[in-house]
C-alpha cells in the first residue's frame, strides 16, 4: 500500500521502519538512505501491479484480475479494444514488466529512495512505501520533532533485476520462504493442529 | 521464441499420468482413510475419527482438484498460463507429499512428475514471453 505523506517528512522518514521505499523530492530526506536505479530494459513478462498499469495505460483495474505472474499477450486479452492498441505501442508498460521482476531480497534491512515511479510500484508488494507527489491509498500527516533530523546521506546502489526463470522461481519459493522465516507462525498451526488431535 | 516441444510433451504425459494414476490412487485412499476414521473413532473417540476425516478430505480433495485440472488441460495444454502452471505445480507437490506418507506411491510418483513438468512449463513460458 502506497502511503501519501503531507508536512514534515524529514522528520518522519528517519523515524519509520525499515524496509522502506520512498518517492518525492530527495531534499526531504534525513539520515542514511540507498538510492536505488536500475539498469535500461523493456521486457514483456513479470508483474507489473496494478498501480503500475494504471500508471501507464489507465487500466489498472483490468490488471487486477491476473495473477503474477503474466505476460503482455495475457493482458492484452484481458483490455478493451481501445485501450489494448494503447497497450501494444506503450514503452512504459515494457518497462514496468522489466521493473517488476526487481530482487527484493537484498533491500530486505534498508531503507530506499527512488526516483522512478515505476520502480516505486515494483518494490511496493514487498515493503511500505512513502510518497509525495503520487496519490495513495492512505494519507499521513507528520508532525515536526524538536531535534533537526540529521542530513541526508545518499548511497547509490543499483537494483538487480531478476531473469524471467530466476522470477518464476523466486514466485515458486515465495511463501514456503515466508513461511520458514517465520517460525511462530509454523509453531502456532502446529499448536492448533495438536489442539484439533 | 516458441515454447520447446519436449516439454510440451513431457507435461501431456505426466498429466496423462495424473489423471490414470489420480483416478486409481485416490479411490483407495478414499478407503483407506474410511477404514481409519472408523478404526480411530472406535479406539480414541468420534472427534479423532473426525479430525482425520477432515484431513484426509482435505487432501483428497486436493488430489481431484490436481487430477481435475490435469484432464481439462491436457487438451489445450496452450491455455495453462505461467501463475496457473506455478499454482498447481505447488498444489501437486503437497499431494504428492502427502501420497508418498501415506504408502500410495503410484500416485505420489505422478504428481512429482507432474509438478516438475508444470514447473519447467512455467519457466520455458517465461523464456519464450522475455
């Protein structure tokens, strides 16, 4: 979920939790943030979001029904004719597919600063994302801390962006990964197995 | 790039596979857990009995679903799309799983097959789609 921030964000960014992403002006940083780019492409496999579809072509509602991940040929079938022409020739939906297949896994303990809309929209699925500029599903007013926030401290780092097999497999392994990384919950089902036996 | 042929037909005829070994398998199952409800619900009680019999319906159910879906595919194995192929390669591997524990291996055997086949499906599509 894309979280719209409004007032003092310097001074909320260096309090919020890691992992994050943030989207806007990069002098309303404060404190150490990676500064994440990716390298050029376009592809027609992975998945985009929604917010990333309705982004570029305004159909992110059409988006919503298919399951990640998809290929181009796949949405098409599912738009209109109007806005599938629209689709065909669209550089940005490419380039969303390509974004979309980004490795989160690294970026798991750090906090991040984009500039491109569409990586945003990538990384959003995996870790809470801040915006100025975008519209989001909720909004959030900081207030202003007495101390100053500490300057901002910019590290370039360059987003690795999965090979369509890679991603098939980083989907495959997904939720067992979760579910291992998370001990209590496998503890609480079995818990509650032992309860029902 | 076109979909490689070989794997085509490897995931036809592990889904010919699923379907003989699924039908076959899964009716013993069903009554091999029937005589265990009864057995445990006779020792430990009618909630033992239901607590298996709630377990093994859910694999069962399971186990038709992957078989369902087997048969409906192997006409057009074109229309399996990549997160369909990952669902019910992941579906198949908990089957197969739970078979291979409970002795009935025929069937474990297929649904191996057939998740590995859904799984190099799945990649070759996203090969072909780049």
């Amino acid at each position: 979920m894309i979280i719209e921030l409004e007032g003092c964000v310097s001074s909320f960014l260096p309090a919020a939790q890691a992992p994050l992403v943030f989207y806007g002006p990069s002098n309303l940083l404060a404190g150490r943030f990676l500064h994440l780019r990716a390298g050029d492409g376009l592809s027609e496999f992975g998945a985009p979001t929604p917010k990333a579809v309705e982004y570029c072509i305004g159909a992110g509602r059409y988006a919503k029904r298919l399951n990640p991940p998809y290929t181009l040929k796949e949405l098409l079938e599912t738009l209109p004719e109007g806005l599938r022409e629209k689709a065909e020739d669209s550089v940005c939906l490419r380039r969303a597919f390509y974004l979309s297949r980004v490795d989160p896994r690294p970026l798991r303990t750090a906090k991040v600063y984009v500039d491109d809309p569409l990586l945003l929209f990538a990384l959003e699925p995996y870790m809470s994302a801040y915006v100025v500029g975008i519209p989001g599903d909720r909004r959030k007013r900081a207030k202003c801390g007495a101390d100053p926030p500490p300057p901002p401290q910019l590290v370039d780092a360059e987003a690795r962006i999965l090979s369509p097999e890679e991603f098939v497999d980083f989907l495959y392994t997904r939720d067992v990964l979760k579910l291992l990384a998370n001990p209590l919950l496998v503890l609480k089902l079995l818990w509650r197995l032992r309860r029902v036996l | 790039m076109a979909v490689k042929k070989s794997v085509v037909e490897l995931l036809k005829f592990a889904m010919a596979l699923e379907v003989a070994f699924g039908m076959v398998g899964l009716l013993s199952a069903l009554a091999l857990s029937a005589a265990v409800v009864y057995l445990l619900a006779y020792v430990f009680g009618p909630v033992a009995g239901a607590a298996f019999a709630a377990l093994s319906a859910a694999y069962i159910a399971m186990g038709y679903s992957t078989v369902f879906f087997a048969y409906k595919a192997i006409k057009r194995p074109e229309l399996v799309k990549p997160s369909t192929a990952i669902l019910w390669s992941r579906v198949a591997l908990i089957a197969a799983g739970v078979s291979a524990l409970s002795a009935n291996l025929l069937y474990a055997a297929s649904s191996t097959l057939l998740a590995l086949a859904l799984y190099l499906y799945a990649k070759e599509l996203a090969k072909a789609a780049t």
